[in-house]
C-alpha cells in the first residue's frame, strides 16, 4: 500500500462504513455477520470491530444464530436494540392528529392517532394538541431515555432546512415556523424534522411497504388534497427548498375549477375527494365516511357513484400519465383514497395510461395501492428522525465506549 | 489508527480520490494544487501523488505558476492534456447531422455539422451518413491514437443500457437497435453511449453553460418536437431504463390535438414549432427559417405571429408551472426554438407562472434561455462519453505507468 493512496481520512472512511451497517441493519431487519458481510463489502475482520463499537453504545446486540446443519461455525446474529434510540414521530393529516414512538429498526412502540373535525384550527390549538399527546408517550421508558430526534409529517408544503410552513391550503395556514413552534411548544431535547406529509409516506412505502426495494417510485395520495413522494434513483426528490413533489397542484385543466392554493385547474380539483364526493351527489367535505358510502353505491351499480368513479379514474390517468413520461418509473403507488378506489378504477386507469403514456414507460411501470394505510406518513416522520443516526451513527457513540470497545 | 477503521479497501479509495481530481479539472479547467486541495478535501501529499500518476499515464500536465506576489512556493497549475483523451460526439437532430472530437477538459478540437431535409430516413441511410461525416475527424490526430469513448445524442426515446431507440417520432422510427447499428458501422474502437438529446443537451448546459454549477434544472427544449433533460440534486434524472424526461408528452390539453406518438394533447401539440408556425400562419412544416421570418413579423407588431407567440407562452407558463410544483427546481433553462422565442414570451410566460406555480416554489426559479445554442446535444453527447473516465480514471492507467509514477 502506497502511503498516497490513503487521501480520504480513516476516520471518514470509518464513519462511512458503521453508517452502512447500521442501515442495512434498520431497513433489512436482523442479520448474520456473514449476510452483512456480503451486503456491505465490508471485510469479516472490520464487521467486527465496527460491531463491537455498535454493541459498546447499545445499539446493536449479537446473539449466537442456531447451526443450520451447515458445517463450521455458525455466524452470529445482529438486531438493532429498538429500544437503544428512539424517534417520536408525530402527524397533523386534515381529519386526525397522530403520535408514535418507534425504535431503531423500525419497531412501533406507541402509537395513538385522534381524529378531529375538519377545518381551520389556528397554529397554537394544533401545537398545544400535538404536545397533549405526545406527553404520556414521551414520558414512557424508553423513549423518555432514549430519544434522538422528533419528525413532524403535514399537510402543507414544508421547506425542509427549518421547518418552515409558506403554505397549507387544507389547514388554512400561511407562513407558519412549524419547526420553530413545535420546537418551543415540545421543549425539544432532540432536533426536529418537519416534512410534508406524501413526501414521508413515500419514504415510508419505500422502506418498509408496497414500494421496499424499489429505487424509482412515485407514490400519489389522495385525501382532500393530492400529494406526491417521488423516489429518484433511490433518494427522495425534494427539490432546492424541500417544496418538490406537489402534484395536487399540476395544472392539468385549463378549465378546470379553482383550487384552494389559488391557482385553477390543478390536479386535485380533478381527483380529490371533493371531486369524488360532488360528482357522487354527496357533500363534498364529508370526509371518508361519505367516500365509503360512494363505494358502496358503486358496489350496488349507482350510476352517479361509477360515474364519479369514472371521472376521477380518468383524471388520475391524464396526470399520471404525465408523470410516468417524465419520471420513467419502475412503480407507482396509490396511497390514501386513491388506494381505496383502485380497485374500483383499475381498468380506467389502465386504459387513459395506455392512451397517453408513452409505451416505452408504460411498459416498464405497475401501479399498486400503498400497504401502510393511514399511517405511512406518521412512519415516515419516524424515518426521516432516525435519519441523521442512519447517515452518522459515529456521533451517537461516545468516545468512552469506543475506547472500551477497542481496548 | 485501529486496523479495524479501514474496512473499505484502500484501492477504492485512491480511484475515488483520482475520479475526484479528473472530474474538477474537466469541469472547473486548469487549478492549482492549492485549490485542489481545497476543492477535493485531499491532503497535500495525497495529491501530489495522484496528479504524478495521471501526469505519467499523460492525462495530465503541471506547470509552474506565476508567483502572485504572495509570500511562499507557488502552487504548481494542473491542467488535463485535452490530446490525452479524446472522444467521438455524434448527433442525430431533426435537420442535421453532426459530429465532433472532444478532448478531455472539453475543449472541442474538431466539429462539423450538416443540414439535411426534415422527414422520414431510413436507419441505414442516416447510420452511414454518421459514419462518413465522422471518418475524417477520425482519421485526424490526436482522435486517432487517444479515442476513449463516442456519445450519441439523438431525437427519440433512448434506452439507455444498449442505445436501444423503442421510437423517435420525429424521424419516423420505432424500435432501432441503434447503439448497435452504430457500433457496427463504425467499427466502434471504444464504447458507444446513447441518449436523447434533451437529456445530454441538460448535462451540457450545467457543465458549460447557462445552468454551471446549479444543481437543479430543467432544461426544456423545443423543435419540432419538445424534450426535457431534468437534473435532481446534481445528477441528471433517466428512469429506469433512460425513458424519463419526456416533458414533450405530459398531457396538457384535454381537447388537445393528435401528437405523433399516438397519443393527444401533448404538450408538444401546443407549444411546439409546428403549434407556432400553423397559428402565425406559416407551414407548419417549415423549420427555423419560418420561425425566424414569425419573429420578424412579431417585431414589426403583426397580430397573426404575436397571436401565435401569446399562444406558444401561455402553454409553455402552463406546462412549466406543473413542472416547477413537481421539482421546485432553482433554473429553468429553455433551449432551441424556446431560447429563440424567450425574449417575446418572457411576460406571458411569467404571468402564466405567476398564476399556476405555487408561490413559494416560484419564488425560487429563475428561467434564462440557454447558452450553448444548437451545439449543446452535441456537446452533451461528449460529457457522456467522457463519464467512464471521470468516475474511474485508474482504468486508463497502465499498470507501467503506475509503477513508474511511485518508484
């Protein structure tokens, strides 16, 4: 080894190497150290080393795997310690506010969602809510020991560096420091991450549902509003400010009906539930209550309810098949309502995507219901918190243990 | 140092360290070894002997700089050998042929471009036009002895992988194995990448030209027909199999009219040169020539072409507006007939924008025509086939000259 060859510091090199670990470990799930050392490339002898500091810092535990009637030694098993660090996770959706707490890895350890009437609340009611129901999960072992970061999903269009809210159409908020208030409101002893809310679901579905796996994903959801997640190469798209993604807000009717973000003709004056609900005769801020009882009409041959299908069906195909042309995706999903109506949709669906998407996409993208359900966004909050953890596990442990670990 | 810190190879990382120094002269020019310390974040000595492998395998040449009157050693100025490493830039354009030599660094060292009638050729006819339109440039050194690679840039949906063209409306082709075509007429000394044309005329663009240095930009380009090469977070987006960008075809018209890929009210149906020229009253068939004599009738105040101009801006506002919600990028770039057109369409555009995009996302973008002119396919096309390089120079290394730069 030539002294040159060595430019990158060892310590970044070092840093590097426990992230890829420890990401393996919390999107994959517990795994041997022969499985991490053929998913890192990673030699046996650093697997190792890099273990040891990990288990020094309780983050990672080993366990003596059962032999499998293989011969030779029989590698160990790694798990995350779920309850080593911990993420509250919280979620303002149009009809519901929600709290988790989840443990590395993934594992849900407290979840409690309440519904709330829709409307306009002020910033200080939603605040003071959100704190209310964070408090007893909070106050629990293990979160109360081990929390590491707070992420915040929303229904508004979020710039990511601080939180900052410019606009929330179905909130009726403008200009609102999210971050900043629920920072104060939580006495934060972790930092916070507020994103907007179809951008953690996708993150979510691509982590641990319907898209896991998949580097290419668009992930649509509908609810009042339309929202966009866009997975590119693997990497959420989120734009220079953390605003990309607003599909809901494609202009795709030139004469279409005003939007509540001011604009007209977008997306979601086509396909979102008030769309649904109106063109069905139902009121259109019934909220899926009323969605339920479109499909059921559907189900008993309503021809107001499948006519009201059919429009949003074929709307949903004029927007995505833009979106496939320009993304060239290897999956979309369908979250929210537009999960919930898929099945009733399908060949609508499939027929404007054949008519308006180009066959070479066309050909290479399926389209799935999401699988996290109402909760992708609350879990994907919980994502984007254990992130600076995935990307940097180093900074979590403290030089006393790496010393132990290493002596 | 504890062993266990260098679980990443050591010869990983002298190439990541050699890609990080070719890649910063080709795309910055000549620096200092001070900057490149800088830029790289490599120590001095790392560098040293980085740039003496390079200087050995002829890559690369340093050279004393001029003292600046500061107190010290100069620093050395590193410059790439622009003859070290050359490559072959081929274009298919609606109405020309091109070709060029780039050296390494991007300094064009041979170009020739010829104009052909729009229309329907055959692959046979326009391989073996390529081929002869590059032979001389071949045949001339340095592009004889140092060809490293040879980009295609061509009108049509591009499968990456293998240049596989699965349609390319606007020369009336579907299913073209032309990575392959090529290959063989050329009797390809050096790998063939394709793309479309749209897509590396974005990578030129932020390379060299009117995006330099910007890290998210779309770049939409109008002829005939209208492309789009969107780069996220630095790197140029494809899809999964190289389809993505296909801006020409997102439905925007509900009432549209027929495009040439099959489908109807495309974007390109509205805002492209036929759109222009069919409204101001022109053959719609009558390339830039036509285009030219609208502008001139708009600037002596004729109400058929500024009509038609007002027609082209609104759709270009409305199909811009979706696509600034989707990426919330920081630079729109317009290229070929919408560089031509921007100084007419600049307030209509901008209304448009005003009125669709969401604010906080228009707030962020800036849309400034393109740079590089009819040239930046072309040029693209090079960067392409430079990339092989730039992310792992140490394959151009010979083992000889390795040993000889570190004895």
């Amino acid at each position: 080894m030539r002294p040159h060859a060595i430019g990158q510091r060892s310590e970044t090199v070092r840093r590097a190497n426990l992230s890829a670990i420890v990401r393996e470990l919390h999107t994959r799930g517990p795994l041997s150290r022969s499985e991490l050392v053929a998913s890192t490339g990673l030699t046996r002898s650093a697997i190792r080393g890099l273990i040891g500091e990990l288990v020094a810092a309780d983050l990672v535990s080993e366990e003596r795997a059962a032999p499998l009637g293989t011969p030779g030694r029989p590698s160990p098993l790694v798990r995350l310690n779920s309850e080593g660090a911990v993420v509250l996770a919280l979620e303002i959706a149009v009809d519901s506010l929600a709290a988790a707490a989840v443990g590395l890895g993934g594992e849900v350890l407290d979840l409690v969602r309440v519904d709330r009437p829709r409307g306009h609340f002020s910033v200080d009611e939603i605040v003071a809510d959100l704190v209310e129901l964070a408090a007893p999960i909070r106050a629990r072992p293990p979160t109360r020991g081990a929390l590491i970061g707070i992420g915040v999903a929303v229904v508004g269009v979020v710039r990511r560096s601080d939180g900052f809210v410019p606009m929330a159409p179905n909130l009726g908020w403008r200009d609102v420091p999210l971050g900043e208030r629920l920072a104060r409101a939580l006495d934060a002893p972790a930092p916070i991450s507020v994103a907007n809310e179809a951008d953690v679901g996708a993150l979510a579905e691509v982590r641990r549902g319907a898209a896991m796996g998949v580097d290419d994903v668009l992930f649509i959801s509908g609810e009042v509003g339309v929202g966009g997640g866009l997975i590119v190469d693997g990497k959420p798209l989120t734009g220079v400010a953390g605003y990309g993604g607003e599909v809901g807000h494609i202009p795709v009717n030139p004469n279409g009906a005003p939007c509540r973000c001011g604009s007209t003709g977008c997306w979601e004056t086509e396909v979102g539930e008030g769309a649904l609900l109106l063109r069905a005769g139902h009121p259109p801020g019934g909220g899926s209550a009323e969605v339920e009882a479109v499909l059921r009409e559907a189900e008993a041959g309503s021809p107001a309810a499948l006519g009201a299908l059919e429009h949003v069906g074929r709307w949903l195909g004029f927007g995505l098949a833009g979106l496939v042309n320009v993304f060239n995706p290897r999956l979309v999903v369908l979250g929210g309502l537009f999960g919930r109506i898929h099945p009733f949709v399908t060949k609508t669906l499939e027929d404007e995507l054949g008519r308006l998407a180009l066959p070479a996409s066309r050909k290479l993208v399926r389209v799935v219901p999401a699988t996290l359900g109402v909760d992708a966004p609350l879990l994907g909050a919980a994502e984007l918190a254990f992130e600076p953890l995935l990307a940097d596990p180093a900074i979590w442990l403290r030089p006393r243990d790496v010393l132990a670990a290493s002596a």
